[in-house]
C-alpha cells in the first residue's frame, strides 16, 4: 500500500487488517508467521485479523487454508479494488478525505452520523490527518458546525492526486471511472491522429483529469494566476483540453483551462519520442533550447561522455525548463507532490553540482530563490543519462579456481546477475599477487587469498544461497544508494 493512504488510514487495527490482506494478495501462499513479521505483529493477532477479515470479505472472495499456510483466491476475474471498496469506508480518514474531494465544505453533524462516532473522537482523528498534510501545506479544520480544508486549491488536488494515483481504477473514489477514462484515452487517440502525439504517464493523467473535474463541479474554484497565455505548447493543446472538459460537462475559464493544460504537461514521459510538430514546439522555446545544449555540451566536456549525442538529455532538460518557465509557482507546488524524492541523496552528481547550481541560477534569476524541485529533478535526468552510457559504478575481481567451461558460465552468471552497474573480470590468483595495487572494489574467489586490500566474499564451487546473499548486500550499494 502506498505510504500516504497508510497516514490517512487512521485506525491502527483497520490499517494491520488491511495490510495483512494486502500480503495475502502479493503471495500465492504465505503461513501465519511470515505474515506475523512482514507487518510487525504477533501471529495470534493475525490469526485474529484472518478471522474478522473473512467475514468482510465480498462475494467471490475467500482465505483458504492449508498446511502450507493462507492464500486469497477468487472465483473468476475479479478486481483487487474491489476488496479496497469494502474496507477503505470503514476508515474515518478515509471517509472524510473522500468527502472533502466531493465538497468544499461538510457540515460536522454529517459526518458524525455517517461515522457513528462523537466529537471528540472525529477531533482526534483529523488532528492525526493534519500531521499528513504539513508537507502540502494544508490543514483540515474542524469546528462544532463545519470542516473544511484551509490552503491553496491547488495544494488540495496536489494533495489529492498524490493520494488517489494509485486508486485512479477504484469506484470508492471514482465511481464509473471507466466511462470517465474512456473520455481521457478518446482525447490521446485524437492528439495522435492530429500528429501530436506523446508519450504519457496514462493514469498519472487520468487521475488528474478525474480531480480537475470533480473539484471544478463543486465549485472549487482555483485562483487566478499570471501566465503567458500565448505560450506555444499551451496554444497547441488548448481546443483539445476544452473539448475534453466539456464531456464531462465542465468548461474551464482562464486559470483553470491553463492548470489542466500544465497538469497534461506534467504527465509527459522524459525519453519521448516526439512528434515532428511538438519536437518543433520544444524547440521554438530558442532561449532555453540554446542554453540548454550549452549546458549539456559543458557536462560532456567536464565528464568526457556524449550525454548530447547518446542521449535525450537535452530534451529531458528542455521539457523541465520549459515547465519552469511556464509557470514558476505551478512547476513549485507540483514539486511538493513527491517530496520523498526530493529528499534523497543523489550520488551521481556530486562532482557537477556546482555547474548544475549555476545553469539552474541563471534560468531562474526572475525568481527570489532557486526551486529546490526544479533542482532535484535536474540532478536526476543528469544521473539517468550518465548511467545511460557510463553504467559501471564498480568493478570486481572473480578468482576462481574450477573446472574450466562451470568457471566460464559462472561468471557469466555472476556477471548478470550483479547487473549493468558492475564488471566482473576473471582473474588468476598468481595475477592478483603479481599487482602492486589492486584496483577494484570487491572480489569473489573460492580460493584462499593472502591478504588484500580489498573486501573477499568467499564462493563455494556451487554457490549457495546464503553465499549469494551476501552478494547482494554488497551490490545493494550501486542501486538506489540513496538512503
């Protein structure tokens, strides 16, 4: 389950129950210990859980025990949303979040007679909401007479979007979503045949498609915002995105019709392959696309690679200015939606970050400060092209001694199974102990070596599980080395 439903999930026995059901359903077999452990409990308590979740459970649905443990079947081509439209109402977080995406405002007494629960308790229970929402900027206030959100519309379906992506296909929160997504694959269908064809995120858009449209019916109304309204990519898709809307019987005013536009441009794939009439769009934008290739063109000097020439870079980069560009507070409220991510180290970068600062300076020297999310995100494409076409992050010697064709298919196997991040190269122990200095980060050897400098992980002539193991705690820190 993602991580922000887990917060708006505000019971602790309802969020173990639901997480326990969500193992039953990522495993074909699971026993009650492994539960135990997978969700911090005790196997008594699943065994309980087991019990009371049975009985909720909708037709089609059941836990079938064995001696090898539990597993959730069902009777033919049912929906894993459907088991979440029968527990995700039995939150009162949830409940109330759902509401609030359908209202501006709700009347406390209905809520406290759809809850079954007084007061005080529903107080509780919004001031757990309200340590979620710090990092969007918003707050739930609750008097005796109402509940409302306060902060800025757009904050709200940030929020929103990020909470609901995952249930974009869920008719708890967005009922008879099929006919409404039909509407939105309608709309790509038509760019494409225009020859405006892009390669999106689909339910990223959707979802968002879904919000616009739900907050815009009840009169949620964003506030107005400056913006170029003779952008070029904004002109392009304008009459598509109206006609959108209106089946959906909404039509945008000015500030809203710009929001939806910049909510389809955000759900743009980087590495598209464009159309030959938004490829030259991209590049009409001529400042940014000149500055752009500079900077690029500076990267590969400092780095001696051809991120210019070996990949979408420039693109990449052109895409995010231009997003930027269009609108600094929109391209700095969407940056608070993942903020997990900004917050993670970014290794690969480090020996540019200075070269990067003063680009990134240089296109936002309109603004007080530099967005930090226009920052991050820059480091990121800067660090997926340069793994493009410089993966090896380390390299390892493999001295093994062995009968010689299991050597040669070992190391290949080895070799993929440590991924594109790292080189393994065969190595004879007489050759190690001849090197002044060895430079690599790791060997693997199933034969005594004197002592190196290095870290040894020792093979067995067929290696066992826990040998491999511990192979991979040690590549662990090439992938994802962020935390």
């Amino acid at each position: 389950m993602d991580g922000m439903m887990k917060k708006i999930i505000t019971e602790k026995d309802l969020l173990r129950q639901i997480l326990l059901l969500e193992q039953l359903a990522n495993h074909k077999m699971i026993t009650a210990k492994q539960l135990a452990k997978l969700i911090d409990t005790t196997e008594r308590t699943v065994f309980s859980d087991l019990t009371y979740i049975r009985q909720q459970l909708p037709d089609g649905w059941q836990i079938e025990a064995a001696s090898s443990g539990f597993a959730l079947t069902h009777d033919g081509p049912l929906l894993m949303s459907q088991l979440w439209e029968t527990f995700f109402p039995q939150s009162i977080g949830v409940s109330l979040m759902k509401a609030l995406l359908f209202s501006s405002e709700l009347r406390t007494q209905d809520i406290l007679s759809q809850t079954g629960t007084s007061y005080e308790t529903l107080r509780r229970h919004v001031t757990k909401l309200n340590k979620s929402l710090t990092d969007f900027s918003l707050r739930i206030r609750i008097t005796n007479r109402m509940i409302r959100f306060e902060g800025s519309e757009i904050n709200i379906r940030v929020f929103f979007h990020r909470l609901l992506l995952p249930y974009t296909h869920n008719n708890y929160f967005f009922e008879e979503y099929t006919i409404h997504e039909s509407h939105y694959y309608h709309f790509l269908d038509r760019l494409a045949k225009a020859k405006l064809q892009i390669e999106v995120e689909q339910i990223y858009g959707t979802c968002w498609f879904f919000i616009n449209t739900i907050r815009i019916k009840a009169n949620c109304r964003i506030d107005s915002f400056e913006f170029q309204g003779d952008d070029p990519l904004y002109s392009l898709l304008q009459q598509p995105l109206s006609q959108l809307y209106q089946k959906e019987g909404v039509y945008l005013e000015r500030s809203e019709h710009f929001f939806s536009f910049y909510c389809f441009l955000e759900s743009w794939n980087y590495n598209n392959d464009w159309s030959a009439t938004i490829q030259a769009t991209l590049e009409s934008y001529q400042t940014i696309y000149q500055k752009t290739t500079h900077f690029v063109g500076k990267l590969d000097r400092l780095l001696q690679l051809s991120l210019a020439s070996d990949t979408q870079l420039i693109e990449n980069l052109l895409l995010l200015l231009i997003k930027s560009q269009e609108s600094a507070k929109l391209s700095e409220l969407f940056g608070l939606e993942f903020h997990e991510i900004q917050r993670l180290n970014q290794p690969y970068s480090l020996s540019i970050e200075a070269t990067i600062h003063d680009f990134l300076e240089e296109q936002t020297a309109s603004q007080s400060e530099m967005s930090f999310p226009l920052w991050s995100t820059t480091t990121l494409l800067i660090q997926q092209a340069i793994l493009q076409i410089n993966p090896i992050r380390a390299k390892g010697y493999f001295v093994f001694q062995g009968e010689p064709a299991w050597k040669a298919y070992l190391l290949q196997e080895l070799n993929d199974f440590l991924g594109a991040r790292i080189l393994l190269s065969a190595i004879e122990p007489g050759q190690l102990e001849a090197l002044a200095e060895i430079e690599v980060d790791f060997i693997l050897s199933n034969f005594p070596l004197e002592e190196v400098s290095v870290p040894v992980f020792y093979l067995s002539m067929v290696p066992t599980k826990n040998e491999l193991n511990q192979v991979t705690e040690l590549i662990q820190t090439y992938y994802l080395s962020y935390r």
